[in-house]
C-alpha cells in the first residue's frame, strides 16, 4: 500500500463523514514519520545488495551466492522507490510480468503463479529503506518501481533477473549464516491476523522478524500511528463503511494515521527481517491487500492489529 492508495483511501473515508467535503477542502496529505532504521542491521555483517531504481531502469547485481544479505533501495532522482523480490511463473511476456508486478505492488493485488519474497517502499524522495532476507539457490526477479510525491504521478515498474547460485567459494562469509538477532516478531496468519509480540515494545531502534506463516494468503505491513485509545476493531468498522458507503459519524480515524514503515508482500512461507525506531506511541498494522476471492481488503475482515510502544 504506497502513500498514495493511503490518501486514496483517507479522502473515500472524508466524503463518508457528515460534513466529509467540507473536510476535503482541509490538510488532505498524508501525514509521514519514517521510523525506518539502519542503526542495528547495518553492524551485523550481512552483504549489501544494492537496488537503485529510476527512468533509467534497475541498477542492481544479476548475481548472488545463497545466504543472508541486507537489501538497500534507492531511487534515482526526486522519486519515491519500491521493491519486492519475486518468483515468477512461466510463459508470461515482458508486458505480462510488468503489468502484474505492477498490480500487485500498486494495486495490492497478487497475482496468481507468482512468489513473493518481500521487499520495502522508500518513505519519501532522496531517502533510502533497507531490509534483511535470505535468499536461497534459484532464479529470481527484482521487480522494482518508481514514482513522484506529486498526487496522481504515473508508477513505472520493471523487472531484473537476479541469479542465486548455490554455496561456493564466492559464498557469503559465516557471519552472513547467521539468523537476524530479532527483538520483535510480527506474524502473518492464514486466518487474517497479524500477531506482534511482544505486547508492549520499547522505543527505539528494534530488529522486527516479519514472517507470513500461513499458505493460502500474501500478505504486507503497513505501519501507521494512531491516537491513543484507538482499537483495531474501530479501524476494521471503518473499513467496513467504507466498503458499504455507510457515513462515518465524526472524523475517521484513516484521517489520523501517520505513516512510519511499510514491508512489501510476501507469499506463504516467506520471511524478511526490518528495523524501525518507533517513538513511545499507539501504532497499527494494516493489510490493505485486496482478497482473490471476496474482493475485499484483508483488514476489512479483521486483519488490523494495534500495538504500543513505551
């Protein structure tokens, strides 16, 4: 969910309120508080794999040895970037693979045959984000994009091959074997849940282990700050007016939210690891990907999970 499908979705919740137009013509920006880190993850030792993407397409290795590496985007210019490491399946076309990967990265639509890995979302332009993951012997993609802050920007999105062989002499050292020292664990459920622990979690620089440990469902973080005394079933009613037309009575809480991090889709089975260094706060966790089956946003049925940070 890229901060334009944010605003997208904050001025639908403005025009259901009493009054919704009359707010329309107020600050309709989303509001953004990067808590994107690289104080901890950038000691630990792991390769950088390095992904600038721009009008001039993919900047990034065509090859790697398995293991663990720490993944940097970048975009070129004053442009917002976006990456997620992906499977593809068979027999598509260049235009196929681009506008699928386009859909499920801009739309939060995954697309059928495809393996998501995970990835991260610049938080604005000039800025970069980083994630760790561990990438095992195969064939892979680096389907990237790239956007304007400017409301209603065109997103361009392209694919490079990334190869990675298996261990050899070029492998990663022994610290690259090593498993991200995680201080909070968020997971990604099947039945439409994200599960952080611990409960409370201290401010500050943590490593977060992000793992989707269902099969049937991909799914992405959004992370945003809330007020405090907000709950996730208040959130969730909200998605569900929104979906249904019903006014919202006074101003809705997506008018509130404050974006500080984001992790891109990721299939079943897939686990990327993230630093973010939040500020004491209320935060929630969204899933705005758009279920194959009903057709409705994930957090439309629940999955919204608030949690604090003290």
């Amino acid at each position: 969910m890229r901060l334009a499908m944010i605003r997208a979705v904050m001025l639908a919740a403005l025009l259901l309120t009493v009054g919704g137009r009359a707010a329309m013509a107020q600050d309709d920006q989303v509001r953004v508080d990067s808590a994107f880190s690289d104080t901890i993850v950038s000691t630990l030792g792991y390769t950088e794999l390095n992904v600038t993407v721009g009008p001039d397409g993919i900047a990034a290795p065509s090859e790697a040895a398995a293991g663990y590496y720490l993944v940097k985007l970048s975009a070129m210019d004053d442009f917002i970037g976006y990456l997620d490491i992906v499977k593809t399946p068979d027999g598509l076309s260049e235009q196929q693979l681009t506008d699928q990967a386009l859909a499920a990265g801009r739309d939060d639509m995954p697309q059928a045959g495809w393996t998501y890995l995970g990835g991260t979302n610049t938080p604005g332009a000039g800025e970069s984000a980083s994630f760790i993951i561990r990438l095992e012997p195969g064939a892979y993609h680096l389907a990237a994009s790239y956007y304007a802050e400017a409301e209603g920007s065109e997103e361009h999105m392209a694919l490079a091959p990334l190869t990675v062989t298996a261990a050899g002499a070029s492998s990663p050292t022994s610290s690259q074997a090593a498993t991200p020292p995680a201080t909070v664990t968020l997971e990604e459920t099947d039945n439409l849940q994200y599960l952080v622990t611990p409960g409370d979690i201290p401010a500050g620089p943590q490593v977060w282990k992000i793992a989707n440990t269902g099969s049937q469902h991909a799914h992405h973080v959004v992370m945003v700050r809330i007020p405090d005394g907000a709950t996730s079933q208040q959130i969730v009613q909200e998605f569900n007016a929104l979906m249904s037309g019903t006014p919202i009575a006074g101003h809705p809480l997506f008018d509130k939210f404050i974006w500080t991090g984001y992790a891109a889709l990721q299939s079943g089975g897939q686990t990327t690891w993230a630093e973010f260094d939040l500020k004491p706060a209320t935060y929630a966790v969204v899933c705005f990907i758009i279920d194959e089956h009903t057709g409705r946003p994930h957090a439309a049925d629940g999955m919204v999970t608030v949690f604090t940070v003290q």
